[in-house]
C-alpha cells in the first residue's frame, strides 16, 4: 500500500459533507471538480449547480494568476481565484484548514505566492547509475518516473503531483542534472516521455522542466561542437527546442549543470556563461520558457596543498562579474550556501550581489549531509532562515526532491515533512516552519490525538540542530566518508582534490576566510555581512570554523572553548537521540503500524550513527589537541 502522505481521504471530509459549487472551465477547474466529486461521494456532500444554497462556492474572478481571495459571502465560503490555477490553489488551501474555512466568522483574505516559480528538480536517471544507483543522492528507492528503462506507471506519478500541488509547488524539473546519455535524448527520441509526464502534472498546474546536456548536440552525434558561438550549434538548439515545443507546449524551460564536476560547458570553449546560458535562453524565448542555469560551479580537482583556492568563493567569483549579462529568460540558480548543502553553511554571496540577474535559490530536500533520510531531520528551521536572508532577491526556489518509489515516498516517513514544507515556505518565506510542521501533522494524521502532535514536535522541532549538534561542529563541513556522504570520517576528505578542508591540527581548526589573513572570502558580502564574519568579535558561533581558523582554547560567545563545545554538543546530541527514540515508542497505537515501525528501524539507524559521530570526532579532537573533557566522559 501507497501512503497517502498529506492527503489521506479524511483530509477531504469537512468539504465532502458540504454543498459544493465550482464555477469555471478547463483542465484545473476540471480537477477541482473532480477532487470535490471524489470527496463529496465519500463523505455525502452533493455538487449543485448554483448559488442558491451552497456552503463552498469556487469560482475564477480573474484572466491568470495563482492567488485567491478566502471568505464568507451569504452563508457560504467562498473562493475567488485570479486564475485556474488560484483555483486549485484555493481548494487546497481549504482542505487544510477543513471545518475552520466554513466559521461564519472566517475574515476575508488574500494569498499570493511570494515566489513565483516554486520548483522541485528530480536527480533522476533512467537507468541504474553503476555509482549513484537510478536517482542520484536519492534515499527512497527507485525513481517515480522511470523503470526498468522504461516510463512507469502514470497513476503513481499523478498522486505525486496531486501531493506537490497541495504544497504550492508549480514546477518540476524531471531529471538529474547530471545527464548522462540515455538520458540526454529526453530531448530528441525519447520527447513522448517528457510529453506523458508533463501532461500528468500539468492538470495539477505544474509544468514540467527537462535537464539538457550543453554538449547534446556533439553527443547526439549531430555536431562535431557545441560552442555556443558556433551558427550551427546555435541553429541545432533552436530547432531542437522548436520540436520540443510541439511535443510539450508549456515545458517550463531547461535546467543546466555546466562546467560543473565533469558535465561539459562553454569553458571548453572559452566562452563565458553568459555566452552558453543565453544560446539556450534564445532558443527557448519563441515559447515562453526559461533556462535555469546553475552557479554550482568550483573546481573539483584542485590541489589540496593550494591554500590560495577556496572553494567557497566559486560562485560569486565565476558568476558575479556577469551580472546584467544574462538574458531576461535566464534564471540564474544558485545553491543556499557558498559550499554544497552543508548542514550549516552561511548565505551564498552571489544571492546578494547579483542586482540584476534573475536568481532562484536552490536548496536540498533530499538529505545528502543531513543525516539521508535515516536520521530524523526537518529541514525547514534551515529554510527559513535562508529564504528570510535571501527575501527581495530571489524569484524563484528549487529544491532537490527527496521522493521516491518507497511506500512512504521519502524513505523516513518524517521526511515527508521536509517535501510538504518546502512548497509551503516557497509560497509564504515568512510563515513560521514550526506552524507549517503542524499543518502536515494535522494533514497526514487527521484526528491526530494531541498525544501524538507532542510526540512529533519533540522529535522534530528540533532535528536540525540536533544533527549538527553530533556531527560536524561549528559551521566546519564536510566531515563525512567520501563518495556516499553517510557517516563520519573527519579527515576522509582532508587531503582531496574536492576543495572541502578544515585543517585541523594539534593547535587548532577552521577556514580562514578573512580578508585579514585569510582567503578574502568574506569580502564577497555586502560590507555589513562581510564586517560581521571578518571579526572573531562578531562572527556567530555556529558559523565560526566556516570562518576562522582558531585555537582550541578560543572562547566562543557562548562561554565555553571551541574543544569543550565539541566536546559538549556531541555528548548532548547523541543523548538526545536516545530521548527521541523512547519518545517515539509512546506512539506506538497512534499511528499506523508500518509506519511505526519503520520509524523505529531509521530511529535505531540514527542512534548507532549518532553514537559513531559523538565518538569519532571526540576522538579526532582530543588526540590532535590533547585536551581532556572538562567533564571527564568517555573518550576514546
Ligand atoms: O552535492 C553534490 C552531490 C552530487 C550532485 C552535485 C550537484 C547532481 O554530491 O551528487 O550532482 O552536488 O549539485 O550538482
């Protein structure tokens, strides 16, 4: 059995019982009648043809657009939506809030998406990757899209549609970034399995995006190049895209990893990353659609003995100097932080200095460094944080799906939480993640006993900071076995090419990033941030190794010295586990006995992990620094 995630039939009941009215015509006003059909056959309200005496009256006010007004008018609640998508929009935004949207006393409201283009990318490949299996840095099985090489059964895809677009997602990219070449023809042959899924997510008004690869017209065999300056390549992207159009008529665009960890790119060519965004963005404009083009762009085969090259700065430094450069229909896409999807990181500085570049944000659901979806860990505390730091100068957010073939879509069942949330927040960056956790509480478990909703938030409230509190400290990153990215292994990438180092040694640890004595990294921030990170007086702890190198016996702001924190946060977070784990046996017969039990297997997984972590880098800490803890526990 398939769990229904957020929207189990019971999350229906408050407008099945109803009188309901849907005004409007086209393929989203015609699921929103189906939606209400399908409610109001379970639960014994009845669809009726006018005003007259109905209780939730949906209806479309305006051309276009994906807001909606809430209220009552004469008895009835009422949805007056900008557009068809508005529609589905309102229907959801009322199945949230279930009996509470017909309160006679419900104040008149309007939502509109803060963020226009709210995207989640699938790393997914069509075959089975011999290293990265068939979706990359995936942590819930197989993908929902392809296999056996073959398309998969459309009703899954289109439930999963249904669950995005009760989120506020509008847009998916459907294939990993990495495009290999099976998948590169996507494009070309294999364009009627782009049509099939586009055509099942667009009735759930979400369009679909496709990853292309910046040398498909070489590897398809059609070119000999793919120089963006070249007239041929140019010409080659131009029909391609025309004959993409015809299969798909609304494709959202294409998405582009380029120059990055081995994908080709207009360096080859000598050509800048204007030159190779803005062919495509040509070849796309006839139609409407847009390139995301990524700015994860650093060298992957540095020498770990440069201590000029800092990874860190890649972005800003490739990308900063194009600002104004890009045509109007690319969107630049730029990774949170500076580095990869850390579990702390600061605020990438190419989201603040590129003034007149459209950006999006990209984030991370899939929980490559956050513990895999094996540990419990609700991302959005994260998000937030970020969307706040970033608000006025991003359009648009792209998330990196953590869905899956798995019976619980996400692998943890509690990870469904971070792929409902990050739709939500894409939607209102300002909404409180903690509120938002309880919407998907009140969603997935309807009639949840408070019991259970207490059990929930003392496991999850919380999760982020406990991850980091037994992991990496101090905003330092990237002490994780190389290749999998599961586990300790503090040095595993010390003397790499991969540009991730914290160059600990008996005196002390950190990145100096200063401009002082440092990389200069910190004066890619406009110059309150930059000032701020510069000085050890003010840089915030948790960020303090991303930062500085620093002696062991340094005094953080909190008190204590960088080795007793170690020290201290390992032994606090692992401990906490263990209170998670016992927790969640109290809700045992609140829930579902599957999904009990396969929280308790991740929970038992996090405990052994979060153990390994508090020992191995305790370990690693007091024999460099030959420090014993203040407190006296194990160490090893
Ligand atoms: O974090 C790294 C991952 C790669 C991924 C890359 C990227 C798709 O380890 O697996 O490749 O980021 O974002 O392109």
């Amino acid at each position: 059995m398939i769990h229904p995630a957020w929207l189990p039939s019971e999350a229906f009941r408050a407008i099945g019982s109803r009188r309901v009215l849907v005004q409007g015509s086209g393929p989203l006003a015609d699921t929103v009648r189906h939606e209400i059909a399908q409610a109001c056959a379970r639960f014994g309200g009845i669809v009726v043809p006018d005003r007259k005496t109905a209780e939730l009256i949906l209806s479309i006010a305006g051309p276009g657009g994906e807001g909606f007004r809430l209220g009552r008018r004469g008895g009835a609640t009422v949805i007056r939506a900008d557009g068809p998508p508005g529609l589905l929009n309102g229907l959801f935004e009322v199945v949230r809030r279930g009996e509470r949207a017909f309160d006679p006393a419900l104040a008149d409201e309007r939502h509109v998406p803060a963020l226009a283009r709210r995207m989640l990318d699938h790393w997914d490949n069509i075959d089975v990757h011999p290293v990265m299996g068939q979706v990359e840095r995936g942590y819930s099985g197989g993908s929902l899209f392809w296999q056996d090489g073959r398309p998969r059964d459309l009703g899954r895809v289109r439930d999963y549609a249904r669950l995005l677009a009760a989120s506020g997602v509008n847009a998916v990219a459907i294939n990993n970034v990495n495009v290999h070449t099976t998948e590169t023809r996507l494009l070309t042959d294999r364009l009627t399995e782009v049509a099939a899924l586009a055509s099942t997510f667009r009735v759930y008004g979400i369009r679909v995006h496709l990853s292309v690869n910046f040398a498909a017209p070489v590897i398809l065999g059609d070119l000999s190049t793919a120089d963006p300056a070249d007239e041929a390549v140019r010409a080659w992207w131009k029909s391609t895209t025309a004959r993409v159009y015809e299969a798909v008529p609304d494709l959202g665009g294409y998405l582009v990893k380029a120059d990055s960890e081995g994908q080709p790119g207009p360096f080859t060519y000598g050509r800048s990353h204007a030159d190779g965004a803005n062919m495509l963005a040509e070849a796309l404009e006839p139609y409407g659609g847009v390139v995301h083009w990524r700015a994860f762009v650093y060298n992957h085969r540095q020498d770990w003995r440069d201590r000029s090259t800092d990874r860190a700065r890649a972005a800003h430094d490739h990308f900063a100097g194009l600002d104004g450069a890009f045509r109007d229909n690319v969107i630049l896409q730029v990774k949170h932080g500076p580095m990869d999807f850390q579990t702390r990181e600061p605020i990438s500085p190419a989201l603040l200095g590129m003034p007149s570049t459209r950006l999006a944000v990209e984030l991370q659901v899939t929980g490559e460094y956050t513990g895999q979806q094996r540990h419990v860990c609700y991302l959005p505390p994260m998000w937030s944080e970020v969307l706040r730091a970033v608000a006025g100068h991003v359009s648009g957010l792209a998330a990196v799906s953590n869905a899956g073939d798995d019976p619980f879509w996400t692998g943890h069942p509690l990870a469904q939480a971070n792929l409902y949330a990050v739709g939500r927040l894409a939607w209102n960056p300002a909404r409180d993640p903690i509120a938002i956790l309880d919407e998907w509480i009140d969603l997935t478990f309807p009639g949840a006993a408070a019991e259970l909703r207490d059990v929930l938030h003392d496991l999850m409230d919380e999760s982020w900071q406990t991850y980091e509190q037994y992991t990496a400290p101090l905003g330092v990153g990237f002490m994780v076995r190389p290749g999998h990215h599961y586990g300790p292994d503090v040095d595993g990438y010390e003397y790499t090419p991969w540009g991730t180092y914290h160059f600990a040694d008996r005196d002390g640890v950190g990145v100096d990033r200063t401009v002082a004595t440092g990389t200069g990294f910190t004066a890619q921030y406009p110059p309150a941030w930059a000032d701020r990170y510069e000085s050890l007086a003010t840089c915030p702890d948790e960020l303090l190794l991303f930062f500085h190198h620093v002696p062991y016996g340094h005094v953080l702001h909190s008190g204590v010295t960088v080795i007793q924190h170690v020290y201290d946060t390992h032994f606090a977070g692992a401990h906490r586990v263990t209170a998670m784990r016992d927790r969640w046996q109290e809700a045992a017969g609140l829930v579902d006995p599957a999904l009990h039990a396969r929280v308790t297997e991740r929970l038992d997984e996090q405990q052994r992990s979060a153990d390994e972590w508090r020992d191995q880098i305790n370990t690693y800490f007091y024999r460099k620094s030959g420090v014993p803890d203040a407190h006296g526990r194990p160490i090893h």
